[in-house]
C-alpha cells in the first residue's frame, strides 16, 4: 500500500510582491534623504572646525600686529582645497574704552553659504 505524499510549494502571492515594492518605494527615498542630510551635517561640522581655525587664526594675525584700527578688512584663506572667506571689522565697544574686534569667516557646503563669527576686546591703547 502506498500513501501519495503531496509537496506543497511555497511562494508570494501577487498581492504580497505589490505591497513590499510599494512599502521599498516609500522607504528607499527616504532613507536617501537622511543620508544626504547626515553627510551635510558631517561634511558643516568639518568646515565649521576649519573656518574657526582660519577666524582664529587670522584675529590673531591681526591683533599680534595691530591692524584691526581700520573700518573693515577682507580676505580668502585657504585650508586644504577649501576657500574661506573673512573678514573683519573693529567698532567701540559700549561699556569701557576699548574695541570690538570681530572675524566672519564665509564657506560654502553643497550649494548653502555657512558663517562663523568670532569676537574679542581690545584695549584701546594698543598700537
């Protein structure tokens, strides 16, 4: 006496392949964006970095030889193959005889401009 032993195969119904292709359409797009969202923010915080080393860098400069007495002064740096623009103003300060000293240091990353700012007092006396 034999027994017929049937083999049942397995498989994805139509219904089921749609409904995984449309959840990966949902999901593909958007884990692209968050990963060009986090290579910006890596990518900022790496100019940031290296736009504050420029800004000190050039306050220095400018404090050690005492140029900071004009209105406005401007500049590229350059820090690896990446351009930063500053530049740097002096004004009075409001609350003691002594000078405002400021850098702006300008990048760009992707297409958007980015700044850092950076700021010091100065006696009026330094010549």
């Amino acid at each position: 006496m034999r027994i017929a032993v049937k083999k049942m195969i397995t498989a994805f119904t139509l219904a089921e392949v749609l409904a995984a292709l449309v959840f990966m359409a949902i999901v593909i797009p958007v884990a692209l964006k968050a990963l060009g969202v986090a290579n910006r923010a890596g990518e900022v915080g790496y100019r940031k970095a290296a736009a504050s080393r420029v800004g000190e860098r050039v306050l220095n400069e400018v404090l050690i030889t005492s140029q900071f007495q004009g209105l406005s002064q401007t500049g590229v740096a350059y820090e690896g193959q990446q351009q930063y623009r500053w530049t740097i103003r002096s004004q009075p300060w409001t609350q003691d005889a002594m000078l405002m000293v400021s850098v702006e240091v300008l990048f760009a990353v992707q297409g958007r401009d980015y700044d850092v700012h950076l700021t010091t007092l100065v006696g009026n006396t330094v010549q």
